[in-house]
C-alpha cells in the first residue's frame, strides 16, 4: 500500500534533530517515524508529509524532500505551511487548511498519485486529513495522541481565564479541529483503551463520536525503538557514564555518591510534574539515603544552576524545583545532567541498570507513557503515575502481574514507599528489570505497531466508515480572518455547555 502520515507540527530529518527539545518534538515525532519505518519494512511505500522550514535556526527543515538513511521505502515530504521560519504547533492554524492543504494536494497532482490511505497525528494533521478526505475521498485514520480538552482540564480553564488561556493555546481553533477529525475519520487509532473511553468521551466531543463505535476505534500501542533502547553496550556509553559521573562528584558529596539514582528524563512541562519526584525525597530521609535523584534535561551543562538558559514553562520547571529543593535543603541528593538525544538517553538508562537504580515519571495524566517503556527496555526498573497509559502498559489484568511500580503521583509519600520498593530489595528490583524487558518485546516493538497501522489501512481503503453525521468544517480553516475565527462564545459551548 501507499500510506500518507500527515504531522505538520514539530518536524523531521535523518538526524532526528531537536528531539526531546522542544514541546513539539516530543514522543509523537517518536511514534510516526518508527510507525513509518515499521510500515517500510513490511514492504509498504510510505510519505510523511510535515512543514517546509527556512529558518537559520532551524536549518535541518528546507529541503522538500528528505530520507532516513537506513529506509528507503520512507520519503519526508515538506510542503509550505505559512511563512517560512519554524513555528510552534500552536501557530499553524491559519496555513493547514489552505497553504498546507494545496501545497499537498499540488504534490499529488503533479506526483500523478496519491496515498490509498491517510494517517493523520494531532487536531492539526487530523484537520487536514478530513480536508483531503473530502475533496480527494481518500480515506484516513486520527490519532490525537493528546487532546485539548484535557490539556483544558488539566490548565484548570475557566470563563474566567478562558481569553488569556485561549490566546496562548488557540483551544478553539483545536478542538474544533479535533472534533472534525474524530468525526470524520475512517478509524479513530488509540494507544489504549482508556484512551479512547476517557478521552474521546470528554463532553466537549460527544457529538463528535460515539466512543462506544467499535467500527471507529482501534487501540493500536506505539512501541519501543529497540535498534536503541536495549541492554547492551551502546557506543555512547562510557562518554554518559563519565558525564553522570562528573556530575554526581560536583554535586553529590562523597558519602553518598555512590547510591543508586531516580532518573527523570521527560520534557521540562508542568505536566510531567517533575515536582513530584522532589516532593517525595524531600518527605523521606529513607528514600535520601537510598538514593539521589538526576534530574535529566537537554541543552545546558548544569540544568539546575543554569537557569538563565531558559525560558518559558521550561525555566518555571526548573525554578519550582530548585526553589523547592533548597528550601528541604537537599541539595546533597540532587545531580543534574544533560542528555542531548535518544541514544544518550539509552545509554543513561543503561548506567541505570548497572547501577540498581530506577526510573521515574509522576506525569499529571500521562496518554500513553513510552518514556517507562524505553527505559525498561534497557534493563531500568520504573515507578510511574497511576494515571492514564501507564496502568495499561505496566499491569496485565488476566495474569494480575506488574510490570512497573505505579503511584499516585501527587501523593509524595506514596512515591516515596514506590521508590523504596524497589530500591530495598535487589531480588525485587531484578523481578522487575527481567518482567519489564520481557513485556516489552512481547508486546511493545514498533513492528507491532506498525502491522496494527498496515491492518486498519488495509480495512478502512476497502471497506471506508461512514462517520455517520458529518460535522461540517469551520469556515476559519479554509478562509481564516477576524470574522470567521473561532470565537470565545463558540469554544465556550463545545467546552462549558
Ligand atoms: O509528542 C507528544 C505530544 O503529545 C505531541 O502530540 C504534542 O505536540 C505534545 O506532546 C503535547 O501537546 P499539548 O501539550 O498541546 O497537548
């Protein structure tokens, strides 16, 4: 088959560049290049169709075609998307459905071909997806991998601050966007199923799908890039290794230096509550002395005395945390480090394992939750949020087996009794370190993934879904202006009313 992945946000390149970096290069960028890959090496020809880029910032983005050295069956396709420098995912509403969407369709035409099937990521490829499924009938597939009406829930939105919050994230525009490519795609693909019975059910879309439309929804669990994520040696690994130990002998004083580490690597977002973690430590002394905890952050030598070098939510992260950690006064179980791509991470997960240490990520509400499942791919035992994906990924009802410590992250002691669980007993933390490699090959790869993907594409090119009652496509994406954006009124009654 011929397979379109449409992801304007974020971008991509051979290099992976930037990965980790940026809110927008996150594990969705993660989950359409491997699902890509997987869908290449199953002998399908695959597109991923992003934005073209002409900034000196971001100098990786200007060709129009690009390839992954090591497949060929993948090409990335870059059509215009406004004006030539990067933005960010929440700025591109206004080009989707007009430069973006012509530019493809122009692509096609002059190709003199077109994609059977269309896989659309996040409210801004799903738009077009439902744009080209109705001027092209090319059936698609959503994946939201994070909607905005939790993300609205989770920033508390109100009436009150519903301007202020809808000038900085364009909720409006998004859900709109949302709730047209729910309605309108062929199948709706989730990682989980609680995914699809919490999230899709929010009231902001329940004229949009039917979450209980078998025919609409498919749970599809991204995987594990075990060509990097796995336990053995990786060439990286004694340049990390002496990173983390430089930093440990900065940071750590002598006596305690050697103990294991609670290691948190996700993206530096109020979500990921990283204060979480710091809460924990500075409620046990028992944990304090069992272990430090590393606080993993891209870009800066020292992330947690550098602070200058950020801004934004990143730098009010960073300050939550050391303001919290100085005033425990637990600067003596803190280290930092920088980690600048996947393959560094890997390879820290790997010093982990040797270490007898643990990972961690106390998200808010985590969607699906790939980080625990890397980790434990390379041989690291977890303690993660018992909300969302996780309590999927990590717990097999039939066999009642846990694959993960999962806590509750907003309860520090909690954390706490997780952590040690794992930390006190090595017999129990080898458990872990063995089940949780197991669980991930059996049912966490990226050939999984991408045999589901190949599956509904297969299913939905013969047999297309009639989404039943057709949502129609706001005016503002085809023709945006003042007057035909989406207004506060009408994001008040998809969201309040
Ligand atoms: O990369 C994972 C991801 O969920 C992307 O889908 C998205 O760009 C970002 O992280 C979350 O975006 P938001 O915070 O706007 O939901």
């Amino acid at each position: 088959m011929y397979i379109g992945f449409l992801n304007p946000q974020g971008n991509f390149d051979p290099e992976d560049s930037y990965w980790m970096e940026h809110p927008d290069f996150g594990g969705q960028l993660v989950y359409v290049k491997e699902t890509a890959l997987g869908l290449a090496a199953l002998g399908h020809r695959v597109d991923i169709l992003t934005r073209r880029i002409k900034d000196p910032e971001w100098p990786e983005f200007s060709e129009r075609i690009d390839r992954y050295v090591d497949s060929q069956g993948v090409r990335i396709v870059r059509i215009p998307c406004g004006p030539d420098e990067f933005l960010p995912k929440e700025e591109l509403w206004p080009y989707l459905g007009t430069d973006w969407l012509e530019g493809i369709l122009d692509f096609y035409d002059d190709q003199g071909e077109v994609p059977d099937v269309f896989t659309a990521h996040y409210a801004d490829g799903g738009l077009v997806g439902a744009l080209i499924n109705e001027k092209r009938g090319v059936p698609f597939t959503f994946t939201g991998h994070s909607l905005g009406a939790q993300k609205m829930d989770r920033y508390d939105v109100t009436r009150d601050n519903l301007e202020e919050m809808d000038e900085r994230f364009h909720f409006g525009r998004r859900l709109e966007a949302e709730r047209v490519a729910m309605n309108r795609a062929d199948r709706i693909v989730t990682s989980t199923n609680q995914e699809r019975y919490k999230q899709y059910s929010h009231t902001a879309y329940r004229d949009a799908v039917a979450v209980d439309d078998d025919r609409k929804f498919s749970v599809i669990p991204p995987g594990v890039n075990r060509r990097l994520f796995n336990p053995d040696p990786g060439p990286e690994d004694d340049e990390i290794q002496s990173r983390i130990e430089t930093a440990l002998t900065r940071d750590v004083p002598a006596a305690k230096r050697d103990l294991p580490l609670v290691l948190y690597s996700s993206r530096l977002d109020r979500k990921k509550n990283h204060i979480g973690l710091v809460n924990a430590f500075l409620k046990s002394e028992q944990l304090r002395e069992s272990a430090n905890l590393a606080v993993v952050v891209r870009g800066a030598e020292n992330p947690l005395k550098d602070l200058e070098r950020f801004t934004g939510e990143s730098r009010e992260v960073l300050e939550e945390i050391t303001e919290a950690v100085t005033e425990g006064g637990v600067w003596d179980t803190v280290t930092s480090f920088p980690l600048e791509n996947q393959r560094e991470l890997a390879a820290a997960y790997r010093w982990g394992a040797e270490h007898g240490s643990v990972f961690s990520l106390l998200s808010l509400y985590e969607p699906f939750g790939l980080a625990p499942l890397e980790a434990m791919s390379c041989g690291l035992p977890v303690v993660v949020t018992n909300r969302g994906g996780p309590t999927e990924s990590l717990v097999d009802e039939k066999e009642g087996l846990e694959y993960g410590v999962l806590v509750d992250p907003e309860k520090p002691r909690e954390v706490a009794d997780g952590l040690l669980k794992l930390l006190t007993s090595e017999e129990r933390w080898k458990e872990y370190q063995e089940f949780g490699i197991e669980r991930v090959i059996s049912k966490y790869t990226w050939e999984q993934t991408a045999k589901g993907y190949r599956d509904v594409a297969e299913e939905i090119a013969s047999y297309p879904t009639s989404p039943g009652e057709e949502i129609p496509i706001p005016e503002y994406f085809t023709a945006p202006s003042p007057e035909t954006d989406i207004g506060l009124k009408r994001l008040e009654e998809i969201y309040f009313d």
